[in-house]
C-alpha cells in the first residue's frame, strides 16, 4: 500500500516533499502529512558524527534516531525514497563554531563529501494523536508555537555533547493530562510519555510563563503542565560543542518522512 | 501450555483455589498467582441480574467483567475449568435488604437456584505490574490497605443501580506517576489508566487523609496524589439498590482466575 491509498496524493510525505523541493511550499510543517513521522534535522561533518550518534544512541527521549545517512550522501534510507536531505527541509539554519550565521531554504551550495545528516523525531506525530483523539492542545488552539525550557535535567554526556534537557510543555486537565501520557507513550520516536508533570521548579523551570524557547504557554485554570522531552535538547548540545560546521532545521520546519508514526517503534 | 509450566505449582490459579476450597487458605489474595487477573464478586438473584449487568457495562472502569453466570450456576466460563464460586474465595459477605448480616467462607449452605454471580476486575494485577516495573506502591511497602473514597462523579445509573464512583489512590513523584498511568492503562480489566490525579477536591474529596475505605495514605513531600476507579463502586451500588438478598467477597478476599492480567482486553 502507498501513501496515495490511504490519503490524497497531494497530502502525502513525497508530494510535499516535491512542493518544498520545488520551493512551492515554504511553511511551517506542522499539521503536513498527518500520521506521519516528521523529524528534527541535524548535519555535522564526520569527525563529530559517532559522537553526536553516541548522544543520541545515549539519550533516546529527547534524540530518538529516525536514520543516519553515510558521510557525503544526502539519502537516509526508510524514511524516503526520494529523499534528499539537502532541498527537502523548508528552512535550515547554518551554524559556524557554534554561531547561527545565515537560514536558507537549499543546502546545494553548502554540501560537502564529509557531511551526516540526522533525522531525529519530533514532537507533531503525537500531537496529531492527541488531536486525534479530541484533545485540545493548548498551543495548537491559540495558533502559537509551543513553550520549551531548558531544565536542570543533565542529558548523558558523550564527547563534546552534553547540556541540559529541554521539555516541551503543554497543559491539560488531569484527564486529558492521563489520555495524553498514555497516547504518547505509543510513540517512542515522537519523543514517548512525558518526563514530568506538575511543579516546574521539581525540574529546574523558575518561571513557567518565561519559556527559553517558544511562546509563552497558554494555560486555564485546573490545566496541570505536562513536560516531555524535546528535540531541541540536540539542538543545544550541538551548539555547545562549537562544531566548525553544523546545519539544522529552522524550527517548525521539518523533515516530513514516509514512516508512519504508529509503526514507530 | 498450562499455568504449572509457568509457575510453581503451588502458586498457580488452581493451585491456591484448590486451598481456599479446602480451607487450607483463608487470607488477603494480594501478591497470589502474580501476573493473574483477581476479582471482585458480587453475586444478585436474577431479577436483579439484568439491571446490574448493564450497570457494569455502562460504567466499565469501576465495573471491568471478567465473567457473568448462569442463575443458579456456581461455574464461570473462561476463569478456570474447576472454578466454584460458592467456596473459592476465602471469604464473603452476605447482605439483606442492603444490610451487611455474616461474613462467611463458603457460600453452599446459602447458594441459590436464581443466583447469577459477576467476577469484576481489581487493582491486584496491575499493582503487580507496577511492583514488576521497579515502581514502589506506597500502601503496599507500608503494609496497609490501599485508600479509597467516595467522589462527586456519578456512575451511569441503570435501573436500581447508581450512585457515586470510588476511587483508590497511590500516590508518587511525577516520573513514577507517569509509568504507573502508562503500565495501568495496559489492563483495562483490572480498571486502566487513571480517572484522575493531583487536586482531590477537583473530584469530591475533602480531606485525603480521611479516606472513606481502607486505611490512610502514605505520601511523602513531591508525591502526586493518582486515582483510579474502584471495585467498591458496584460494591456501593449494590448497598444502595437495597436487594432483598447479595453476596460480595470480603474485601482483600478475591477470585483468583486463570486469566492473565496482560492478555487481558
């Protein structure tokens, strides 16, 4: 069965692949291709790449490995046979030692022999689960970008990748709260169950309206916060490191895959 | 492949049956025949039968079937080919007029040609999982019974039968709380995910130190309090009904069943 079968030809992974090729589609990708894993993207040159793979091997909720590609190849097997990692993503983000130097919708004229590219879940599969399954998310509702914290939570530590956890946070009732907990965790590669819920000082965040990144959260009263781990953990770990090279996704803009989030395991 | 090539043989299903029958058994079943779903019983004449079956089916996280008998039939289809209901649980009471009037350890000299007899799931094998998952279970490792309390929420009335959904709760740190959600969801004969978490007063309970049944909780500083529907709720139900004749175990005295808790849906 293809995608086309079970949903319109132009909703599938590949045709909105082709539309971002193509520079037709330049948007956030939230809400694109639903039921499908979408991923974070991060592109180190290969003197970095075993240990970064290391950190993610390491530290599985916030960095969960949807492919790996070889040095030099911009193909990462299953997620697309199509695939190219260098015009598929909306918007990228170069970094030189550390430093965001420039946001560009092509890698073309940047790629090199010694580049690894890595797809790492990220957090829109589930909650087209949770939408899904009738439950307001906050932030989708009010048309913001989630709210994210850097926590005191120490990710395990490999080479010259380390740093703090980051948490996504979105708010419920308690009984969307348990839904919520327990449809994530079906999805290990869309970062599984939360990591925590309730006190946001229990996990280092001194103010719950001042996320790091993100907007501020929107939250009712009743609404308990719920963290789960977050992809930009490796964003920062990466930043930290100081590679002489590094290309990530602009946030929202992600890799949309031909891996269905439910066969996610 | 029978219960004796997985576990010792004294602690099969069959096993411990077979010494609650002879007397040789007589206490709480908790931590018996671990992996093995238990219940609880409720045993009404037939004209009530019909009534408390939908009730049961109308509110199936208090009320999880696991069997329903034929009135006047002391047998239950699928939970154990030797089960007898009138002398395999070590210990029953018998109601009139809603009434509390003996609590008894065999049921021959009362049974009756128009009893149908219910087993409804309990908390016993999901508090198994959770003990097998590392997770510590306050009440257990302090030796009590499990709180419990009446709440606001209302069961689905059928007929005579309705009235308030009770709750058991265990409390833990976040992190656990959220394993034991996940894990208990897995076994929705042995009530699930849970109903709620946090604030009790959000669904009726006044004061968490003063539970209705069973003893007072155990929490420590950072735990967050879970709820979970409760067995007595049909326990309750049947009170109200006020039923000119019932039988119910004596809570902690369950059926043991041959059915396994994890293949339990």
């Amino acid at each position: 069965m293809t995608a086309s079968t079970v949903s319109p030809v132009t909703t599938s992974p590949a045709a909105i692949r082709r539309r971002i090729r193509s520079g037709a589609f330049q948007g956030h990708t939230g809400g694109q291709a639903p039921g499908y894993l979408q991923g974070n993207l991060a592109i180190l040159p290969e003197p970095y790449a075993s240990d970064f793979l290391r950190f993610c091997v390491a530290n599985p909720k916030p960095c969960p490995l949807l492919g790996v590609g070889e040095p030099g190849n911009p193909h990462l097997v299953g997620l697309g046979e199509d695939l190219d990692i260098r015009t598929d993503v909306p918007r990228y983000r170069i970094f030189r030692d550390g430093e965001l130097v420039d946001t560009v919708s092509d890698l073309c004229h940047v790629w090199r022999d010694d580049l690894v590219a890595f797809a790492i879940g990220c957090s829109f599969s589930f909650e087209d689960a949770l939408l899904r399954a009738g439950i307001r998310v906050p932030h989708i509702a009010a048309g913001r970008n989630v709210p994210m914290y850097a926590t005191h939570l120490e990710t395990n530590a490999c080479g010259p990748f380390a740093g703090p956890m980051v948490v996504s946070m979105r708010a419920f009732k308690p009984r969307d709260a348990i839904r919520a907990m327990v449809l994530s965790e079906r999805q290990p590669l869309a970062h599984g169950a939360p990591l925590h819920f309730g006190d946001p000082a229990a996990i280092g965040i001194a103010d719950i309206m001042t996320p790091d990144f993100g907007d501020p959260p929107v939250m009712a009263d009743g609404e308990v916060p719920v963290f789960w781990a977050c992809g930009v953990t490796p964003q920062l770990a990466i930043r930290r490191a100081r590679p002489e090279f590094a290309i990530t996704h602009d946030p929202g803009h992600m890799l949309i895959t031909d891996r269905l989030a439910e066969q996610g395991a």
